[in-house]
C-alpha cells in the first residue's frame, strides 16, 4: 500500500489552477484600485491646494501621508486575501492584527490623535510658524508644526513640545489688529468731565506720533467707581503684536498729561476714626 | 491525463449566469434606493428651510453633508455585497474597515464630533456671524461658523478657534435686551431715603437723553450693607450691545448727581483704637 | 450542451413560492406587532396624561417621539428580514450599521444624551418655561424646553442654550415660598438683648406694610461673634421671587430702626500699640 | 409540471409538528420558570421586609420594580425562541436589540445608573423623607425619594432635583444627637485660667435652661493662639437639629458672661513703629 | 397518509437516551466541581484566618460571600449546558444575558466595584470600627464597615455613608502614636536662645504632668523668620487620640512659661512713615 | 424494536480511543510547556536579581506571582481543551468567564491595576521602606510595599494606605543630598554689599559646625525685591533628611549675624499721607 | 469486533502527510518574513540614525525593542496557526489571549502607554539628559529617560520618577537663551524719563561686566500704573541657564543705580482721613 495512495492529484492542480486564477484576479483588481486611489488623492490635493492657496511644502505632507496610509490598508487587506486564498485560515493574522489594535487603541491612542489633530492644523492653517499663539496654556511663538507635535517657544526662551492632541482651543494672537488697553484712576475730588478732556488730548497728542496706531486711541468713559479712585478706560487699536508698545507709551503719555493738569492719580484711601479707649473695651 | 478534467464547466456557467443576475439585481436596487433616498433628503431640507426660515446657503451646506453621507454610506455596502457575490470572503474588507474603525473611534472621534456639533449649530441658529456670544471660556464676536471649528473674535483682536466639539453651553448676548447695572455705595450717615430719591431722579434725567435705554433705569433698593457703605443698586434694560456705554455714563451721572446733593460717597472706614504700649505687653 | 441545463426550475420555482409565504408571513406579523405596539403607546400616554395632569401640548411630543422611535426599529427589523428571505446574506447591511452605530456611539453619542434627558424634563416637569432656576452654573428663567436643548434667560438678558445632556442637577427657585436672610452687625459695646428687641419691634413693623410675607420676620439670634461686630440674623418667608424686594426693605428698616434706638453699625476695629523706634529696631 | 411539485408536505407536516411541540414546551418551561421566580422574589422580599424593619409601601415598591424587570427579561427571551422555532434567524432581532442597546449604553446610561442606584436608597435607608442631609453638594431637607430623581429642599426655599446617579457620598445629619461648638477669642493679657473658669460657669448656668442639651456644654481649651487673641473651644452635644439653637445662645451667654467678668474679647491688633521720613527714604 | 409518518421514532429515543446520559453526566461532574470548589474556598480561608489573626465573624462573611459566588457561576453554566443539551440554541439565552451584563456593565458598575473593594477593605483590614479616619474627604470614627457602603461619624455628629468605591486612599489615624506640633512665635527683639531654654524648661515640667506623651515635648529650633516674629516649633509623640488635649496643654503651658520670663509673644508689626501731604499728591 | 439499536457502538469506541490519544496528547504538551516555562521564568529572576542586585526576598515575591500567573493561564486552557475533546461545547464555560471577565473589567479593574503597578514598583525600586517620599499627595516615610498596597506613615503619625493604581509620579526625597534655603530680608536702607558679607561669613562659620553639610551654604544674591525689605537668598547641600535641621540652624545663625552687625531685619513698611478731612470728601 | 476496525489509517497518512507539508510552509514562509522583517527594521533605524544624528546607544536600544514585538508577534501567530493544523481547534488559545488582552487593556493600559511615549520621547530627542525641563508639573534637571519612566532631579534634591504616560507637554528650559526680566518700581512724585535713563545707563555698565548675556539688558519702558508705585520693565537674553544669576546681579545693580540718583523705590502708600468720632457713629 502506498502511503499517499488516495491524494486526488486532479484536483489538487484544479485546485491549484483556480488559486492563481483567483490571485491573478485579486492583484489585478489591487493594481487598479491603488492606480485610480492614487489619483483621487492627488487630484483632490492638487485642487485643495489651488482653492485654499497653500504652499507646496504643506500639501506634499499632506498628500504623502495620504497616499501612505492608503497603501497600508491595501496591503494589510492584500496580505488577508492571499492567505484565505490559499486556504491557510486568516484567523490567526485577524487575532494577531485584533491584539495589536487592542494594544494601539489603548496604549498608542494618543499618537493616532496626534496625527489626525496635527493633519488638520496643517490642513486648516489655524497656526503658522511664527504665529504668536496661546495653546493648551502655553503663551509663545509657533516654532514648528509637526504631525505628531506643536513646538512653542516662550517668551521666556523656554521651548514647549505640545503633542498636537491637547490642541484644542487655538487662541491665534496673529490674525489682524490688536486692542491696546489703559485704566487710570483718578481722584473722586477731580473733575470727570476735566480729566476726560485732558486724557482725550494726550491720546490723540500721542496719536499723531505712533505709526503703528491703527484706530483711536479714546477715552470711552467710567469704567468703575473703585474704592479710592474714579477709573477711566482708554482704548486703542493697533497693529499686531505692537500693543504692549502702545501700551506702555500710552501708560506714560497719560500719567504724564494728568501730572501736567493737576489731576491727581490717588493712593488707596482710608478713613480713620479715633475711638475712647475706655469707651471701646468689649468687656 | 489533461490538466482541467473535472471543471464542472457547466457549473461554472451557471454560476457566472446567477452572479450576473445578482449584479443586475443589487444595482437596480441600489440605483431606486439612492434616488429615492436623495429625494427624501432634498424633500426635508426644503420643508425645514420653509418652515424654520433659514438662509438658502447654509440649507444647501447641510443639504450637501447629508447626500454626501448617504452616498458613502451606499458605495461602502454596494462593494460589500459585489465581493460576496463573487465569492471571494468579504471578512477581510471587514477586518480592515474594522481596524480603520478602530482607528477613527479613537483617534478621530473628536472630528467626528466636531461635525456632529457643527451640523446642530448650524441647524438651530444658536450662533450666527456678529453674535457677541461667550463660548468655551471665551468672550468675543463670532467670525465664522464651520462644520469642524467655530472662530470667535476676542475684543482684545485675538482669534480663537474652538473645535464645536469643544461647543457645550452657548451663551449668546446678541439675543434681546440686555441690563445695565450700577452699584453705588453712601455713607453710613446719609439718610438712605434722599439719596434713593436723588439717584432716581438722576436716572430719569438721564433717560430722556439716551435713546438706546429701553426701561428704567430705576433704584431698586439697598443691595448691602457693606463694612463702610450701605450699596444702592440701579438697573436698566438697554438695546442690545449698548449696555456698557449706558453703564458707564450712568456711574458718571450718579456720582456727579450724588455729588451734587451733598451725599458722601465713602472711602473704607476702620476705627482706631490707641492702647497704651505697657498694658498691652503680651508677655 | 446548453448553458443553463442544470438550472433547477422547479426548486427555483418552491424556492420562490417559499420565499413569497415568508414574506406575506413577515408582513402580517410585522403589521400586527405596529398596531399593538402604537395601541399600547397611545394608551400609556393617555393614562400618564391623566394620572400626572400634564398638558396635552406636552404629552403629545412626548407620544409623538415614541411612536417614531418604534417604526424606526420596526422598520429596520423589517429590511434585515427581507434581506435575509432573499438570500443575500445581511451581512453587508449589519456590517453598514454597525460603522453608522460606531460613528454615533463616539461622535453623536451627546445627541442621544440630549434626546434621553430632554424626553425626561418633559415627563418629570421638573422645570416649566418661566421658572426661576439654576442649571448646569447658568441662572435664570427658563425661556423654552426642547428635546434637544434648554433655553435659559439670564438676568443681565443674555441667552444660555444648555444642551440637555449638561443638565444633571436642577435647582428650581420657583418652587414654594423662599427666604428672605438678612445679617446686621451690631457693636461689641451695645446691648444684644436690647438690639434684639429693636430689631425684631422694626420686623413686625415691616410685615404689616408687607402682603408678600408668609411668615416672620424673626430676630433667630448671634449668628456670629464677628471681630468687629456682634452678628445678628434675620430671617423670613415669603412668596415666590419676592425675596430680594422683601431682603432690601428689610435691610432698610432694619439699619433705620437700630439708628432711631441709637445702637451702632460697627466699622471694622484695629487697636494701635505705638513702638518706640529705637526699642523695635530688629538689628 | 406543476408549481410545486417537489414540496415535501410530509416533512413540513412532521416540522409543523416538532414546532407545536417544541412551542408548548417552551410555554411550559416558562409559566414554570416565572411561578418559580415570582414566588422566590416575593419571598425575598417578605423575609426582608420582617427583618428589616422596612415601610411596607417601600417593599412593595422595590418588589414591584423586581417583578417587573423579571417579566421584561422572560419576555425578551420567549419571542427570541419563538423565532428561531419558526425558522426565522433571531439575528435581525438580535442585531435590532444590539443597536438600541447600544443606544442605551451610550446615551441612556444614566438612567439605568439612576435607577440602581435608587433601588439601593431606598433598600438601605441611607435617606428618609424629611431628613436634613448634603448630598450631591446641596444642603437640605428630602422632600421625596424617587427611583431616578431624589428631590430636596434648600433652606432657602429652592428645591434642588439630584438624578440618583449624582448621589455617591451620603451626609445625613439626622442621625443621632449633634455637636455645638462656639470658638471665643480673649485678650492675651487675661489670665487663661481664670477665663476658663468663667467660661465653664457659664455653661454650667447655661445647660441648666436647656433641655435639647444631651451633653457639655465643656470648656475644651486653648484650641489656638491667634494673632491677636487666644481662642479659647467650648462643645456641646445637642438633640438633632438643635445644634444651631444652641450655638446661638451659647454665643450670647458666653458673650455676657466674660463681659460681666471684665474679661475682654479683642480686637485685631497691630504694632505701630513711626519711622523718621528722612531716614526711610530708600533712594 | 398519516401525519407523523416519517418521524424516525427510534432515532428520537436514541437522542433521548443519549440526552439523558449526558445530562446524567452534567450533573455529575457539577456536583464534584461544586463540592471540591466549597472545599477549596472553605480551607482557604481558614488558613487565612488562622495566619492573619482575623476575627471569626469577618472571615464567615468573606466566606460565605466567596461560596454564594461560586454557586452563582455554576448555575448558570448548568443551564446553558442544559439547554444546549436539550438543543434549544442557548444563543436566546446568551443573548438575554448579554443586554442584562451591558445594563450591568454601565449602569450597576459601581455596585461591582463597591463589593470588590469591600471585600479587600475586610480582607486587609485597613479599617476597624472605632478607627479614625479620613476616607473620601470625610473626617471621622467608623461606625460599620460593609460588602457595600461603610459609614463614618463625623465629629459634628454627622453620619456619612461612603461606597465602598469612593474610597482609594486610606489614611488611619488609629494606628500608632500621633504627633502634637505648636508653633509659637517670639519677638524679634527677645534672645533667641533664652527662649528655647525657657519653653525646653516648660516642656520638660509638663511632660513630668502628663502620661499620655511617649516623647518629648522638645523645642526644635526656629521654624520661619516671619514678619513680625520668629517662630518656634514645639514636637511630642504622645498616644493615640490624645495628640489635641496635649497640643491644648501645651499651648497653655508654654503661653504662660513666656509670660512668667519676660518674652513677648508679638502683635503683627508695621512700620509707618509719614510724608507730607504736598510732596506726596501724584499731579 | 431496542432501544438503542442504531448506536453505532464501534464508533463511539472508535471516538473513546480517539479522545483518549487527544487527552494524552494534551496532557503531555501542557506537561512540557509548563516545564519549560517554569524554567524560563526562573532563570529571567535569577538572571535579574543577578544583574540589578535585588534582595532575594524581593525577587522570590515577584517570581512566584509570575508563575502562579502562569499557572493559572494554563489550567484555564487545559480545562477549555478538555471540555471540547469531550464534545461539550466549550461555549457555555467561554460565556460564563466572559460575563467573569466583564465584571473584573469594569469592578476590579482598579485590583489589576493595583498589582500591575505594585509588580513595577517592586521590579524598579522606585520606592524602598523608611524611603521619605511624597506619594498621591501624601508626605511621609514607606512602612510597607505590597503588590496592592503602600503604606506611608505620615510625620502626624497617620497611616496612609495608598492602592498602588493612585501611584503615578514617585517623589523620592531619600535618593541624594538635599538642598536646604533660606531667605532673609534687609532693610532698603541697608547697603547690599555689607549684608551680603556679613552672612556669608556666617554661612562659613556655621559650615565649620555643622558635619551634615556637603556643600555650602552660600550667599547666591538678591533675590527679590519686595514691597518691604530686599530679599537675599542663601544655599546649602546637605546630607539627605538633614536638611531641615541645617535649614533652622540657618535661620537662626543668619538673624543673629545680621542683629550683631546692625543690619535691620525690617518689618512691613506704609506710607501714610494725611488728608484734610474737608478737602477729600468726595461728595 | 476490533476496536478501531474502521480507523481509515491511509487517511490518516494522507492527513499526516498534508500537516507535515503545511507545517514546512509555514516554517518557510515565517523564516522568510522574519529575515525580511528585521532587515526592514534594521535599515529604517540605520537610515534614521544617519538622518537625525542620534547617538547609536539611543537607536540600539530603539531598534532592539522594535525587532522583539516583531518576534513576538510572529511567535504568536505561528502558535495560532500550528495549533489550527494539527486540529486543536485555536478557540480556546485565543479565548486565553482574550482574557489576558482584557486585563492588558484594562490593568496595565497605563504600561503600553509608558513604553509608546517612552519611544517618542527617545525618538524626537525633546528631552535628554542634563535639560532642565518641567514635565507633569515636576521642575528640575532630567537624571535619566526611560522606556517606562523617567527621572527628574529637583533642585531641592528630590528625585521624582514620572510614569512616561504623564509626559504629555514638555517645557523645556535648555533649548536655547533665556529671558532675564527685572519689574522695579519707582515713585510716583519722580520723573519717569530720568528713571529710565539712569536704567538704561545702569543697564549698559552692567552689559559690560557679564559675558553670559546675550542681548540687551533694556529698559522697556512702563510695564503697569501700580497702587503706590511706577513699575518699570527691564528686559535681557542670557546665556541658557544664566537667566537667574543675571536676574539677581540685574536687581541688586539697578536697585543701586536708583539711589545713586535719588529715585526712590517707595514702600506702599495709603491715604488717611481723620474722622471726627461723633460725626461718623452710625446710629
């Protein structure tokens, strides 16, 4: 008795015949779909690029990224297919495949966050380098916007790596004019209407000597009756980032005009009452 | 012996015929479930923008998001079931939109929120572009309203651009009338009852001379007793946005009013009692 | 050798006959289960209606949402079933939903939230449009309830849209009579028994001029023996939303009748020990 | 050829058959199962009721809740059978089951949260109708415990709703006898001794008028020594809801008794150094 | 042609047979899993109890808790393989119980996770009654220790009723000697070094009074150079619960060790300087 | 007619002596590879210990844990294997440790967190007995590391159990020298320079006395310029625990170097301006 | 009979020899993909080392960790797929893996996570060793960087171990020049203009004295209108690490420059109006 006696040899090779029919099928039917993928994908960047007016640089990124994962998905699916087709079951590579994604979807949940946060930030252009930007707490100039990570340098020279995935709330300091803003006390004995007036001609005095100045500044009236003081706020817009110079020239001109006036800016006051101290003993 | 023998030609043959057949089947059904699926979608928008007066624009954007869905959703069952009917497996499609899934459920939830968010925002007109509204812990005026990020101009000239997943409870102040409210403190020693009567009649002096006051102001009564001041309150309903400049010219009027009659307006009081240095020894 | 010989008509033929049973036996039942289930929904509301006396405005949304909810799942059964009658395997269909149900489980899952919530305000009446309340940090009337989202009318007249979902705890301050609370300090040096004397004379006082009260005023006692002042509380019942008028004139009356007995309103005490410099010196 | 010629009406007859009889024994095995259940859950909560010392309307409650959701659970599973008796695969059921469970998983947990966590409220008596208790944050009085809201009623008047799900950490002070405890500050020159003794008789002499007392009032010591004053701890262990009562008076005794004494209660203190102007100048 | 032709009589007891063989087989083998099970579980705690010295009544409700569980998870496996066996699809069953689990899963996880961590709050007895603790922000002596919820009494009378889950971090107070710590403060003026001897000599006199302290009291050194005065830490080790009586007598003790030796125990200081009201106004 | 007639006795022989081979079969790959496990594990310890010099206690506690682990893993699958060779299906026990391992999921998770953690900490000697570390908020001295539980005993006396899962960032105050600092305040009239040389000749001195100092003390410069004094900063490197003693006998060195050199510690300056009472009365 | 007369032996050959011809496949393929594999890895860490300058220890250990998952992953699904062949069905394998994967996920989640963020935080280089960084709220100088923690040296000696998984945004101070700031305050009464020049000159000779400064020290003008006092803001770059001794030598030279001038740095100020005691009584 021979020992593979019954092996159906026919329908082995029939077998084999249909196996590569079948792969045949399934490259081919790849090869297509990866060619007609590839070109939506540039052609949707390609025109996203020309509508929104990004730079070259930014839609490569975006575009290569796209086109990688695509060939990653082909590929796991391809890797599947030929194992089923080849009668081996594909059970085994899904568990393998499941526990890895167990593994990503809790321990690297973060990093796939990232990368999808970060692609938008890129896609949208909520920030540029060089954009000064308050993030996730963090006050400072974009240094750069990487797909996984935000670099944020702080005025201190501190440089701040933020994961893209605790952007949420983008606070963008760079996109148009700015508002300068001063209060000043002055004295409950003073004049209101006075020291409006002598404000009003400081700003537009100091108006006449800043460039950067792109509307007022004015005195828009009482803010507050403080507990000492009478406060008056003066706004100002400018352009961007030179509000603090505006600031700090207007906190100047302004004390300096009041001083020139006779306008007092008060110290916090108190009224003392001398009791009897035999009067006020408790017991 | 020849290589194919056993193909059950006819079989085979068959079996492509019932394929063809099912092909034809699935895409005449797909084909009548789109159309009319489309024509329920175009059919509701337009009712809902008859009935809840919306603009045409942001119709068509919502309209455009719901197709767009519908369709994917459509393509993605339509290739499922052509892979079944060829025989080949679909599970490995499956597992693969499976870990993709995974991926988004994770990682991309967030965007997926955001145009959920988005979608309702735009549906309820709970924000439109000018509202001065605060949202997520920021005060501004709404620039844009998109599917994924709503941008909100702060009044220091800062953008911020919040994700609307970030988008809870929308405080909107562009939606009525709105109070002005100033409090006002008097001394101890005053009588209470002049200085009410005082500030009311400020407050109706003021009144004929501001058009955007559309009730009051009135003085409501004693807020407090305070450590140094008994504090009076004065409320006023004003056109929307104006209730800052009405607050501030009201604290002018009344303290210039209070001035006027004579009324203190105090600063902190502390009676001081002086003890003699030697009995007051702790040790 | 023709192409379809083996094609077996009278099976195709039972084959069909079943399927056609099936599906008359499917659209019978499904027939039967809607108009019971429909019947038995409508009852309950008629009876809740009845038993809990809520409007028939209310009770209508409410009955309304369920029987939509029960054809949306009657509906969707129904699609599985046929699917599955004709053979083509539901697979694809489940597989559909189960991405739709993933993307609502993480992006749309506050919608469902919302719906849930807003179905049991509307049951509960634990809030009604005009109320007085307190939810999710936000004060004010309650302007409109819906499925989705709560309008709230905050006093300054800015309008918080409170998504249903945020609201767990509901505070409502117009349920029942409110208390009025009014603390005043008398001095150290003054009688507290006398003080109370006056103080709960001027509550009676007040309570005859006053048809909002539903109880007291009373003088309860030192609430605190504060470091200036003896700390005296008041406290009354009275209607609904009159507690801040009843409060100022309270506060009023109260300061009035302790000046008309001579009894002071303390301000804050610091006794002085004056150093000879030379012996404080640290050095 | 007739239509159906090859139906197999013996075997369907013989089918029909095993299905009556399969379909009376389910019927049977469930009438017994839910006899069983019924009577094991009456009994259950019958020997609880003895043991427990529960309100016989409370039991009902709980028993009612549990016969219910026993008869839910039977019910689903009996027509999940009855399905798959009929041939009909139960996974369109199932999978429709599976959708609106997800639903409740996601958006309805709270109230599955809120009604368990009832069920153990009302089982355990952490809470009663009219108990003063903090929970959730909110100070009150219950007014009504529910199996998904717990209602309560602030001293102020406002009635605060809690989903039970918000109830985690219980405060109930209506749970047995309370503690009064005045702190008192006296003068660092008084002797601290004799202060005590004072103190402690007028406790003594205090106790004696009042009966809500179970405990002290004690002099405990020098709990502190202030900046100005040595503080000096008196406890009390009064009735329930009598602590506040008695802090009050306690207040005012103590007050009298160091007064009559001429032990003083003192005011902040603070060392005065005058400095020469000339000499302070840091320039 | 009679009804029930067909049906193979014969094969139909041979299932029966077989049925009744394998359930005779079920019940067997669950019988020697059980009995062995109980074994295990029963001699496992006895060790238990043995070793770690735990009282008889603690280690029978772990015990007993530890058997209902057991007998919970075998019946329910025996129904299921009853069913099976019986070859109605268990899948009604399994499924039945899934929805229950998911209910359990959102809704009554808490309940699990209160046993659980019940179970080890017993087994390691990181609480007894009478202890004091803090657990979950709530000071105070444990009243009972539950499978679900332990209560503790504050020391305001107050009853708080804790999940079990609520508490992570345990901090016992009851479990050693305790610390008393005072800080006194001397004036800048006084000598250092006579002041540690004079409050050294007051600790050792009243260490000599006092059976409670297990070390010291001893003067440590200078704590902080604070504004007004130079602090001094005083440390004892003294028995449990008896920290707050030996910090009072301390206090005391020390206060008047200071007072009887000339050191003063400072107000807070303050150095004025007075400027001439001309050379000061701002303007 | 028999009973059982059609029982294919042979067959089911057959089926016995096939289930026999898989049992040994089994049996002896659960044989070899528990072996072989043991063995691995064993040898990583040994290997381990070897090269991290870890107390052989330490080690034999972790790898015990290992291989009960291990163990456990492998009975569970045995008995899996077992009960499907016997043609049960495994299904019913799978189903009931899934609804196990859901309740471990969501119940004691926190448990599996806690022994993963307690092995980790065990592993990397983050933390060692009468270690002086600051843990989940709790300051104190390691009594005890266990796989679920740490035990802090807390300067007060208090014994903290912390769950290892609430041990996230380890701050170990026993892994080096530590820093000791003192800051200490000069008069803005005293000259800088003089201070500055005057307490780094005390710095010297005190070095000279004191063995537990590694480096320093050293005068690092001005450190702030406060509202009162100008603040000098002074450092030290000290032996570990040590550094609170040298930080009091700084203290005290430093203030006496500085009174003996009649350099002022200064108290908190004001300027007072003294207004005429007429002239600022505001009304 | 013979007890295993119908054992088909040749079948069983033919089975045995399929396996035997499986298994060499499987053996082949994974050999391949496993050479192929750690090629791929290999050249993508050579490539990456050259491109980003890593220093090789950093990549070894990189790479290392990234060829063991690959072999664990192989290792696993060769297991699976082994176990398939021979006929064990691999359910109970995997069932295994499954509980384990669950207390992976829930359990040790926290140590994927560690270990993922350790492997981009080797990878990016945002932090190595001698930074000085704030990470989770820790500040100090980075002693060690991990796969699973990393170690911090504060500056008071403490050596904090963070868990990777806390590292989410990275401050880090040694990347780049720092920002030295010094806010002093002049008096009102002195003009602002001469303040800044004597600053500015102070400023300029310090420049010339301190090598570590980078650019500036400049006087930026008036940073705030203080209560009692004119704050100006000095602004420099330093070297990386010098910020605080350029600070100090800053505040102690331009503290010294002031006086040199006569511009005082003025103690708070407060107003004072004497009351007459009988006008201001309350009552």
């Amino acid at each position: 008795m021979d020992i593979l006696p019954n092996i159906d040899w026919s329908g082995l090779l029939t077998n084999t015949g249909l196996i590569v029919l079948k792969l045949i099928g399934i490259i081919i039917a790849f090869t297509i779909v990866k060619a007609i993928g590839n070109r939506v994908i540039r052609k949707l960047f390609q025109r996203f690029q020309e509508r929104e007016n990004i730079s070259a640089g930014r839609t490569l990124t975006l575009q290569s990224l796209s086109l990688n994962l695509f060939s990653y998905f082909l590929i796991f699916m391809f890797i599947v297919m030929v194992f089923e087709i080849f009668g081996y079951d594909a059970t085994a590579l899904l568990a393998g495949a499941g526990v890895v994604g167990l593994a990503i979807g809790f321990g690297a949940q973060g990093l796939v966050s990232d990368v999808v946060t970060g692609f938008f930030l890129l896609l949208e252009k909520q920030i540029d380098v060089e954009d000064y930007v308050t993030i996730a707490g963090f006050d400072g100039i974009i240094e750069q916007v990487g797909l996984r990570t935000t670099q944020i340098r702080g005025f201190d020279g501190t440089l701040h790596y933020v994961p893209n995935r605790e952007i949420t709330n983008v606070s963008n300091h760079s996109r148009g004019n700015m508002r300068a803003l001063v209060d000043i006390g002055i004295s409950y004995n003073d004049d209101i209407d006075r020291a409006i007036t002598v404000l009003q001609e400081a700003c537009e005095k100091y108006q006449a000597t800043d460039e950067t100045i792109v509307e007022g500044p004015n005195v828009i009236g009482v803010q507050a009756l403080g507990s000492s003081e009478v406060i008056i706020r003066v706004i100002a817009k400018t352009e961007n980032m030179q509000q603090w110079a505006v600031e700090r020239n207007l906190r100047k001109a302004l004390k300096e005009a009041l001083e020139a006036n006779g306008i007092e800016i008060p110290f916090p006051h108190q009224v003392y009452i001398h009791k009897n101290e035999s009067e006020t003993r408790r017991a």
